[in-house]
C-alpha cells in the first residue's frame, strides 16, 4: 500500500504547526484589499489582517486558491505518496472544492487525488484534516480514511455568534440567514451551518443571550465522549473563547476543549469577535 498524503487549505484552522508536524499541504486561500491580493498566512498574517481590516474604508473580498496553487501543492506530496487526500470547506460557501477538482482533472488526471467536500468549515473542518492525518499514519487504506470522513460529514455540527451581521451580508454568505436582513443588523442570531450553508437558528437580542443560549445547546446536543470532538472557534477574541472552553469543560466534563482561531478569510465574511463550536454527534 502506498503512503497517503492530506492537502487542506487555511480554512481548516490548523493549530499552528500542525501542519508541518504531520506533512499536511495547506493550500492558501486569497484574501482582497481592493486591487491588492494576498496568500493567506503566506503573504499576510492574521495581525496584519486585522490591522488592514481597521484601516480599510470598504470590506476586503476572498477568492479560493487558483487551480495553480493545488497543482504545486499536489505535485509537492505527490513526490512522497501515492494517493492524496484533498479536504475542503463547504462548496455552498466556498470555491475552493471546485478549483481542488480543476487542478485534478485539467493538470493531474492520472494521479490518485480524492477531492473530499466536508460541507464544513474551520474547527470541524480541521478535526476531520486532523483524523485523517491520524488514521494515515497508522496505516488505514485510502477508501477507508474516505469513508470514515464521509461518515462523519452529517454528524457535524457548527453553530456559531457573529457581532454584527455585516460582514456575512456584504460578503455574499449569508446563505438562509438572509431572512433576518432587513434593519434588524443590531439582533444577535444565533446561526448554524447546515446542509453546508450558514443559517439562522434563533434571533436573540443580546450577545449575552445568545452566547447562553449557544452554551445551552451544546450542553443539550453534544455527546459526552472524546468521539465528539468539540471545538471552540474565535475571530480575533480569545479571551472570549477561553471562557466559553472554561464553561463548556465544566459542563460537558471535558478535561480540554482546543480552541482554534480563525483566519483572515473566514473573518472576512463573518466579521471579528466571532465565537463559534463545532463538535460531531
């Protein structure tokens, strides 16, 4: 059996230096200031980021990783494995599965490259990247890591509090949380992604409330069991993260709960200060 690979992109939320620990290929995505672009952590850091987002007079815009980049990405893994794994963010709110599959098929149709849709995005997204990693270097087949991940795909759950509706309106990914648009930017939703689309779950109108009621939910619906994997996602806040891992460990019984930070693609469309879990059932 030949060695297996794992590609991802900066959407997965990889702790830092993962990645290079475990030989998994994060392909950038592409973060717009105007007529400026950016590789994704390559060419601008989540500071950086931050510090353009504040200084900006309009919003910056993303694109997913041009095919180019996922043919350097596969030719480089290919050279150390046979199969290639390429796990990716919901198709529903990103281009990036669809630029995976041009790469493969326009430059590399010969070589075995399986281009996974998780119909998800950071923690969850990153969980999966992480057992797949883990089941490849224990020596589980290639058809095996892919159905274990197709498996797990419905059982995912992400739910998720932004500070200000904003930025997933201007950023188009506002999926069927469009219905709370309309002079209501001030609620507090309460969203979800599902089916791998953003959507609102409640309206709430304060953050206060709404972070109980995102607390209460995870208490409710979570297993409690390693299996679940919970996470606990942020854009630029964790402080506010630590204490939603604090509460939830105190609850749930969990003696960790990893917190990922975001990137600059994501905090793009759903704004900073977001604070989001995601766990499997």
């Amino acid at each position: 059996m030949g060695a297996i690979r794992i590609v991802t992109d900066t959407t997965a939320s990889l702790p830092p230096g993962y990645a290079a620990a475990h030989a998994v290929e994060v392909v950038p995505q592409v973060v717009l200031f105007g007529e400026e672009s950016f590789f994704e952590e390559v060419q601008l850091s989540y500071a950086e980021f931050i510090r353009r987002l504040k200084a900006s007079a309009q919003l910056p815009t993303t694109s997913a990783p041009p095919p180019g980049e996922f043919v350097k990405a596969y030719q480089r893994q290919l050279a150390a494995a046979q199969t290639l794994l390429s796990i990716h963010p919901s198709s529903e709110v990103s281009g990036t599965v669809r630029s995976a599959l041009t790469a493969k098929n326009d430059s590399l149709p010969q070589a075995d490259i399986r281009v996974l849709d998780t119909r998800t995005v950071a923690g969850n997204l990153g969980t999966l990247v992480q057992l797949a990693a883990g089941w490849a270097e224990s020596g589980v087949s290639a058809d095996d890591i892919v159905n274990r991940v197709q498996a797990l795909i419905p059982r995912g759950r992400t739910y998720f509090l932004v500070a200000t509706l904003e930025y997933l309106q201007k950023g188009g990914r506002i999926g069927g949380a469009s219905a709370l648009i309309g002079g209501v930017l001030q609620i507090k939703p309460l969203l979800e992604l599902k089916s791998g689309r953003v959507e609102a779950l409640e309206k709430i109108r304060t953050h206060h409330r709404a972070l109980e009621r995102l607390k209460e939910i995870v208490i409710e619906q979570c297993p409690r069991s390693p299996d679940a994997h919970l996470c606990v996602m942020h854009a630029g806040d964790l402080p506010a993260a630590e204490r939603l891992a604090a509460d939830l460990k105190s609850a749930l019984g969990f003696a960790e709960i990893p917190l990922y930070g975001v990137g600059a693609a994501i905090t793009t469309h759903a704004g900073p200060g977001t604070l989001g879990v995601g766990f499997f059932v």
